[in-house]
C-alpha cells in the first residue's frame, strides 16, 4: 500500500512539473535569466558584502552593473565578428565564378540556384520577418529586465524572502524548495563547466586544423552549444562548405571528426557529471534530459533532471 502511495505522489508530482515547465517556458521567461545571473551576480555580491565597501542595495547594484558590462561588450565583440564573417560569405557567394567552383554544385546551373536563393532571401527578409523580429527583440529585452530588477530584490532582501515564505509555508516545505534552487544551480554550473570544456576542445581543434579565427569561433561554438538541436553545427556547415569549395579533403574529414568528437563527449561528460552530482545513475540522466529537451527545449534540460531528483526522494524517503 505505501509503495502504491508514492507511486500516486510521483505521479501527482510529474502532472506538477510539466506545468510548472509549461508556465515557465510560455508564462515566465525571465526564470532561467534569474538563476543564472543569481550565480553569476551572487559571488560579486558576496565579496562586497565581506569587505564592507558599500550597503548591500549598493553592492547588489555594483555586481549586477560588473556582470551586465561583461555580457554586453562579450554579445557585442561576438556580434561585430559575425556580421563581418556573413558580408565575406554573403559577397563570396554571389560570385558565379566561385559558386561553380564547388564541387556538389557541379555542372549544375548557377543562374537557377542563384534565383533559388533570391527567392528565398526575398521571402526571409519580408515585412513579417523584421516585424517578428522587432517582437522577439523587445519581449526578449523585457525578459532580461525583468530578471534583472528580480535578481537585485533577491540580493537585497534574500532572508527576508526566505522568512516571508517560512510564514506562508511549513519550513520543511520551505527547505524543499531551496534544496530545488540549489539542484537547478548545480545543474547550471555544469552546464557552464561543459561549456567551458567544449569551447577549450573546439579553439585547440581548429588551431590543429588550420582554421582562421579559431579562437572567437570556438567561443561562439561553446555558446551555441547549450541550444538544443541546433548547438555548433551552425559554425560547423559553413566551415565545411568552404572547405569542400576550396577541396581542401583533409580539413573537412578533420571538421567532421571534430564535430563528431565534441558531440559524444559532450554527452559522455553530461551524463558522468551530473549522476556525480545529482547522485543519479548517468543512463537515467541521460534519458531525463533528453526527454526534458524534446518535450520542454532548454528548460527540461533543468526541470527533468530535478523531477527525477525530487521522484528519487520520494521513494527513498
């Protein structure tokens, strides 16, 4: 009967979590915006507070202002290097005589594949591209803000929040919930931590290789490698197709291992990380998160993980 019981209550609790994904992914953006800049803010915050620079509402908005500074001059060295990179591809490719040259496109007509871009160029760059465009632009500046004046009343008034909560729920109730925030921030560091161990692979294998501007393009590659499904295969095509027009052979079956390497790896250590972690077995992490990940996009890459975590003591307990 009581195996039955906790049966019900994982039950109860999943219907629980996929609401909660639902909510935060369509409702509450700024969520995973907050935690990260919590951590990332959180260790400045702490140092000042040590040292008695300034009040803790002046510390709070010193360490929000040092972390801002970095991820805007980080977006904008990223962005100013991409957008020159596609005016070189993008004037390259308009060029009939080098299109020729690739050897997939053959004898094929150039004139035809050329139109076959325009059109497509023509139906990207519309009226409902630029006013989407303007709408995720704005709804993603306001999510950041939000999480921003979040993340300040969450350093200022830390225990106060915890003590409001402890009122409003029983305390065990309460050490639940921060035992959850702490899962979701350990999650989050090793995401940095795989992050950080795949940009370092990506730089010394396109050093290896030969590539121009290895360093900010193994960087860029770390970034896009927490997006799901699309990840750093969008460096990785281009770096292909140029090969392959320069028939540069080598260069491409090195891309191609490279890419092949970072993926398994990337798994390899995702999965032995966060079961050393989480003190889950690593087949079931892996099966949580990708699941997560199908269903929830970046979100289950968190909010699986920790059902499994909270299911686990739950049946344990």
């Amino acid at each position: 009967m009581k195996i039955y019981k906790k049966l019900i209550e994982c039950i109860i609790l999943l219907f629980v979590f996929i609401l909660l994904a639902f909510f935060i992914k369509y409702y509450f953006k700024p969520f995973l915006a907050i935690v990260l800049l919590i951590i990332l803010c959180g260790p400045i915050h702490e140092f000042l507070n040590n040292h008695k620079l300034f009040n803790t509402q002046i510390n709070a908005i010193v360490s929000i202002t040092i972390v801002n500074i970095i991820i805007f001059f980080s977006m904008l060295s990223i962005g100013n290097f991409v957008a020159k990179k596609l005016n070189i591809y993008i004037a390259n490719f308009y060029d009939i005589d080098n299109i020729s040259k690739i050897p997939i496109i053959g004898e094929l007509n150039v004139n035809i594949l050329l139109n076959k871009v325009n059109m497509f160029v023509d139906k990207l760059f519309n009226a409902d591209f630029f006013t989407k465009g303007a709408l995720y632009t704005t709804d993603s500046i306001l999510t950041y803000f939000v999480a921003t004046i979040s993340v300040y009343f969450i350093l200022v008034d830390k225990y106060d929040i915890v003590n409001l909560t402890e009122k409003l729920f029983t305390k065990n109730k309460v050490h639940m919930i921060i035992r959850k925030f702490e899962d979701i921030k350990k999650l989050i560091k090793v995401e940095t931590f795989l992050v950080l161990i795949t940009t370092i692979e990506t730089i010394v294998g396109f050093f290896v290789l030969g590539i121009n501007d290895y360093f900010m393009l193994g960087i860029i590659c770390g970034l896009l490698d927490i997006l799901p499904y699309v990840g750093t295969i969008i460096v990785f095509i281009p770096l292909i197709l140029y090969r392959l027009y320069t028939r540069n052979y080598i260069v491409i079956l090195g891309l191609i291992a490279l890419y092949v390497f970072l993926q398994i790896s990337r798994q390899i250590m995702e999965a032995k990380f966060m079961s050393n972690t989480l003190k889950l077995h690593p087949l079931i992490i892996i099966i949580s998160v990708y699941i997560g990940i199908k269903i929830f996009g970046i979100i289950g890459l968190f909010i699986a993980p920790i059902y499994v975590i909270t299911a686990k003591e739950i049946i344990l307990s």
